[in-house]
C-alpha cells in the first residue's frame, strides 16, 4: 500500500509554533505537570515569606522630592508621615472633663510603635473658633508605606475609646486611608462567572469553555506569585496585585479563546484533531505572541517615564502579560490532547445537525455594511470622536479623603476639618525656608498677602536655618485654583523673595507632590505614546506590508484608548452617573493606554490577518473582508464581549483607582470590538479596496517577510518525528 502524492506529508520545515504545539500536544502529561508545579511552587513560596509591597511616588528633580529630601536630610523627625485625630462636640472641647479624656487618649497613642510625637489640640491653632471641632496631630517615624497596617489600626483603636457622651472622634490622613482600602472585594469572582457563562452560549459546552478560564487562573495565580516573591527586592506598590488580577483575566480568556476558537474551526473543517491544534497553533498562537509582544512593549516602555511605583506596576502587568501568553502557547495545546476528543464529539453533533457552516449570519452582517460603508464609517466615527472630547479636560491628580465613602473614618474627618478650619485645611503646602529666620518670615509675608492663601502659619525653626512655614490656600486640595497657586507661588511670589535674600524655598507636600507627578506624566505621555505607535504601526507595516493599514490600526486604537479616557473623565471626573467626584488617578491613564492598545491590536491583528489570508488567495478586497469578517467576527464580539464583563466587575471594588481602571478597559474593548472591529474598520476597507493593500514596490522588496501565519500553515506537515498514536490518526490509507 502506498500514499497518494495528494496525502504525502510537507516536507517544509516546521515552524517554531508549530514545534511548540506538537511537543505540548504529544507530551501533554509533561506539560500540564510542569505548569502544576510552577503555580504551586510559586504560591508556597509566596505565601511562605509573604509579600513586601510598598508605594514610591518619588519624582527625583521634582521641588516637591527636593523639599522631603531636605526635611529628611536636616530634620528627619518632621518628614515622617502624620494622622490627624479630629474631635467634635456640640457643646464645645473645652470643658475639663473632655479635655482630660481627650489628653488621657493622647497619652496612650504616644505610647504606640510607631509614633514619634503627638501634638494636642489644645497646644497652638489645634481648635476651630467655634470651638467645637478640633484636632491633634500623631507624628510617625516614617512615610505611610513604612508603617505596618496593624499598628496604624491600634492608633485607630486607641483613638476609638475616647468616644462618647457627645464627643465625636474620627481619624485622618494617608496611613489612616491605606489601613481602611480593601482589595478588589468580589469582582475577580463576578467576572469569572460571567466571562463562564458567555463562553457556554459560545461553545455548547461545560469543558470547552472552561479551558480558557483555567488558563487565565493557572497564569494569573503564578504571576502573582512571582511578583510577591520580587516585593522583597524590587519597590512594587500594594495596588499592583488586584490590578495583575484585573488584566490577567481578561487577557489569559483573550488570549486561550482566540487559539481555541481557532482549533474549533479546525475540526470544523475536518481536520484531524492534533493538526488542528497545531495550525491553531501556527496561526492564532501567532496573533498571541504578536498581541502580547505588543502590550509587553508598552508596558516596559513605562519603565523609562521613570514615575516611581508606576515602573513597578508596569513591570508586574507586563510579566503577568508574558506569562499568559507562554500558558496559552504551551498549557492549551496539552489541554486539547487531553479533553480534544469530548470537544470533538460536540463538533460531530454540530455538523450531524447541519450547523458546520460558520460564518453565514456574519457574511450577511458584513454585505450589509460594504453596501453602506461611508453610514457605517462616519457615524460610528462620529461617535466615538464625540466620547473621547472630554479627555481634553481631564484633571490628573489623586484622589484625596475627600473621595472616600462618607462611611470612612477618612472621609468623616476630611469633612469636620474643612468644616471648621476652611475647604484648603486638607491640603496644605509645606513651604521649606533654608535661610536665617528673617528670611523665613519674609517669605511667610509675601505668602500671605497673595491671591488664594488662607492662612501663612508664622515660621517654625526645625534645624538650623531651616524653617517650616504651613500655607492653607483658600480653595480645596483637588481644585484648580490650588494647583494654579502652587504654580504662582514657585513662578512669582518666591523667587523675587529668594534673589532678594539669598535663601532658598521649596514647596512641599501632598498637594504639591500631586502637582508635580500630574505634570510629570502630561509631559513625558506625548512621547510614550508616539513612541508605543510608531513601533507597532511599523510592525505592522512589516506584518501586512501595507501602508494604509497600519495607519488604520494605529490611529482606530489610539482613538479607542481615547473614549475610554473620555468615558472616565465624564464618570469620575464630573461625577456622571452618581460617583463621587475627584480627578482621575494620573498614572491610571498611561496604564490603560499601554494596555488597552495592546489588545486592541490583538483583536484587529486576529481580524485583518484572516483578511490577509483571503487577500492572497483570490486577490479580491471584497471578498477578503467578507471571510475575514465572517470567520472571526464571531469569536472577536465574544472575546470582546467576556473582556469586557470581566473589568467591567471590577467596577464592583471598592479602590477606586481599580473602578477607574475596569471602566477605562472595559470601555476601550467595547469600542474597539463592537464599532471599530464590526463597523468602521470592515467599512474604511471596502472604501480604500485595493488600495488598503498597496506597498510602494521599493519598500516591499526593501522590508522583510514577518508572517502571521507559516507558509503551508493549514496543511498537514510533519511537525514532530515521532509518529502520532493510534488514536489520533483518522484519515484512512488510500492503496
């Protein structure tokens, strides 16, 4: 008995994918075991030493990191973190009795670890004129990341037992916020659910769609392991593991759904099940490790705007990124050797049932928006441009106790001292004075008389020729009048101060501190951005050898970041739909567009590179963006539809900064896959034609060759040399 010439295996050299699938689908086993023992062992290990995560928003070069240098240069007790101890009785807080129990209180809070003094209410400026609200300050020996939790909930505690007949006591300030925030609560839960759900309706079935949810839980879990276990040597901020969870779900299901949508299609067209998963493999795995490529490279490109916890972040979501695609290439493929043939008795029954022929529901979509593709590429436009007007407005900066839930003991003390010691109490500037006295209280003069300060607290000496002087402007922490007069005090005020004096003034604290990274980050972003587009437009380029598609790409996906940007200014920002209003956090927009691009590139990549395989089989741009459409559009809305449910929950945390963040994803994904990847890229296609295609000559033969998938990929090849087992042939010997 003899092969056909028709049935004669490829004799081309198998690709690097199509290697990687057949040595994970022949040696499943081997495969599923090492991933087992990577989760585990990361996860012992983790929990065995714990984790070390702390915040750094330093800005080295910035005034406000100068001035805290300085403070713990020279007088390194006062550049520790403080808690303000907020009292209020109706009757006021100066009868013996309330003072006694407040001082008792006192007493035993300096007492506490942590705590290097106390400052009574009763000493200085530390009660209203009312003289129903007042406040003590508690100085710590360090900044809010150095100061165990636990011990900040003891002074919490303390403070709690002077409570009572009529005496109110609530607590404030950064140690206090970061001992109440909780994590993502039950949202990584609630989009696991509802991501399971979408892909039963997809699949029909139980075990096919659990396959990407597992490999989103085996990724995610030993990223977040290896990123505990980098704490203890590298400063990454406390927010990063929820927000590992956040994009690690979504893009492990992304990713795992793109390749086994893939391999159904495979057996849908009836081939055999270990070639099915190695095709997919060779083309899907591609887009994967394209996509992935993409958000890693944004992401480490945040390493370089050299923001403090944001390199941290960035490091830690661009692992979590690299270790999703490495399961999806390696755990999938031995996932399908193991349950493939259940999934393929599913496959038979669709077929038996008449239901093989994927596809025609979206032909028909696709014919309908060819027809009318200038409607169906302006208005969506329209649309989309519409949304993303408001990022130009958009206020970058922190969100402060003011924020909070009104249940907070943050918030409620945020609100007593704005009531009783005016709106700019919770942000006040910190104005270092390295000079004699005299220029100290020249400095606070010019200070005071200027438009928008409160208050100039008198000078207080803190080490030798240095001096504090406490300015509470007139308006809130978080409006643009006090960052306007941050900005009027360093350009005008002081400097003539300075050059008539000799000495030097910095302005400090929180407040300026979030002028000075806001300004940092609108800065550095223009750069970032061109720079995250240009290379993968030119990657494209080299992927498609086209010219016009590329620019599609790039500028579509930018627009996309920008409505979600757009959406979350108008939601957080101007408080629609009856959040809390307050800036939006400034690292959270680099973070989403890093992230957000990359996956819309994947999606449009998955999309355009079907439409590129039918381009160079029938040379005919309509019918290429009829098949590409009609064998992805499917897969693409439900990826995007299980993307966005799952950041979408993440609506449900209680951080706002991770609220901020699955609405911004969520938004940019729904964008993308339902107006971007279903109206107006199909429909700018069909307008150009051929000319979508078109690379001038020079550069085709200038650039190389970098295929989405092998050339033969489709087709039988001898991709391992060990012959398959008995039970994964099924093509009969022809004699």
């Amino acid at each position: 008995m003899t092969r056909s010439s028709a049935d004669a295996p490829s004799t081309r050299r198998p690709s690097a994918f199509e290697r990687l699938g057949g040595w994970a689908y022949r040696r499943r086993w081997i495969a599923v075991v090492l991933w087992v023992l990577v989760l585990a062992g990361v996860t012992v290990a983790a929990q065995a030493v714990g984790s070390d995560y702390r915040n750094d928003f330093s800005l080295p070069g910035t005034e406000s990191q100068k001035s805290l240098d300085l403070l713990e240069e020279r007088a390194p007790v006062q550049s520790g973190e403080s808690i303000q101890i907020v009292f209020e009785r109706e009757t006021g807080l100066r009868d013996p009795g309330t003072q006694g129990r407040i001082e008792v209180m006192l007493a035993e809070v300096k007492e506490l670890p942590h705590v290097a003094g106390v400052q009574s209410p009763y000493e200085g400026y530390g009660i209203s004129e009312q003289g129903t609200i007042g406040y003590a300050t508690v100085a710590l020996d360090g900044q809010a990341a150095d100061v165990p939790t636990d011990d900040v909930r003891k002074i919490i505690d303390a403070a709690g037992e002077a409570e009572g007949e009529g005496l109110r006591v609530e607590l404030g300030g950064a140690p206090i916020r970061a001992a109440q925030e909780g994590g993502g609560g039950g949202a990584e839960f609630a989009g696991m659910i509802a991501a399971l759900v979408i892909m039963v309706i997809l699949f029909g079935s139980i075990v096919a769609a659990s396959l990407p949810l597992v490999i989103a839980i085996f990724a995610v879990g030993s990223a977040i392991g290896l990123i505990g276990l980098a704490s203890h040597v590298a400063t990454i901020a406390d927010f990063t593991a929820p927000l590992m969870m956040l994009v690690g779900l979504g893009v492990g299901i992304d990713y795992a759904l793109l390749i086994f949508s893939r391999y159904r299609s495979e057996l849908l067209k009836g081939v055999e099940r270990r070639q099915a998963a190695i095709n997919a493999q060779d083309t899907a795995g591609r887009t994967v490790f394209f996509a992935g490529c993409t958000v890693i490279l944004a992401l480490i490109g945040l390493v370089v705007l050299g923001l403090g916890s944001l390199q941290g972040v960035a490091v830690a979501v661009a692992m979590t990124v690299l270790v999703t695609m490495l399961s999806s290439l390696t755990l999938l493929p031995a996932l399908l050797s193991i349950v493939g043939g259940r999934i393929e008795k599913g496959v038979q029954k669709r077929l038996a049932k008449g239901r093989g022929a994927e596809g025609a529901q979206w032909r028909r979509w696709v014919t309908w928006v060819q027809k009318y593709r200038w409607l169906n590429a302006l208005v969506p436009l329209g649309i989309l441009v519409a949304l993303a007007v408001p990022v130009v407005n958009m206020n970058l900066g922190f969100a402060d106790a003011g924020n909070d839930p009104e249940s907070t003991h943050s918030r409620q003390a945020y609100d007593l001292l704005a009531e009783g010691f005016g709106p700019g109490f919770n942000g006040p500037l910190i104005v270092l004075a390295d000079g004699s006295p005299e220029d100290a209280a020249r400095a606070q003069s010019a200070i005071a008389s200027t438009e928008g300060v409160a208050t100039a607290v008198p000078p207080n000496a803190i080490g030798e020729n240095l001096s504090l002087i406490i300015v509470l402007p007139e308006s809130k922490p978080q409006d643009q009048e006090t960052m306007d007069l941050v900005d009027r005090l360093r350009e005008n005020v002081l400097p003539p101060v300075a050059e008539e004096t000799g000495a030097r003034y910095l302005i400090g604290g929180s407040t300026a501190a979030t002028v000075d990274f806001s300004e940092a980050v609108a800065a550095k972003m223009p750069i970032f951005v061109l720079v995250v587009v240009g290379l993968s437009t030119l990657l494209l380029v080299l992927v498609f050898r086209s010219l016009l598609i590329p620019l599609f790409a790039a500028v579509l996906n930018v627009l996309s970041v920008g409505v979600a940007l757009g959406v979350m200014t108008l939601v957080f920002q101007d408080g629609r739909l009856g959040v809390e209003p307050g800036p939006i956090e400034a690292y959270v927009p680099v973070m989403i567009f890093a992230v957000a691009f990359g996956l819309s590139m994947d999606y449009q990549v998955f999309l355009l590179s079907r439409m590129q395989e039918e381009w160079e089989r029938s040379k005919d741009p309509t019918e290429a963006i009829r098949e590409g459409i009609a064998t992805t559009g499917k897969v693409v809305t439900a990826a995007g539809a299980i993307m966005v449910v799952v950041f979408a929950a993440f609506m449900l945390s209680p951080t706002r900064m991770l609220q901020q963040f699955g609405l911004g994803l969520a938004v940019a994904i729904l964008a993308d896959a339902l107006l971007i990847g279903c109206l107006i890229l199909p429909a700018l296609m069909q307008i150009f034609g051929r000319k979508a295609w078109w690379l001038p000559r020079l550069l085709r033969r200038a650039l190389p060759r970098v295929a989405l998938e092998h050339p033969g990929a489709g087709a039988d090849a001898d991709v391992d040399a060990e012959e398959p087992t008995r039970e994964e042939v099924r093509e009969p010997v022809r004699v």
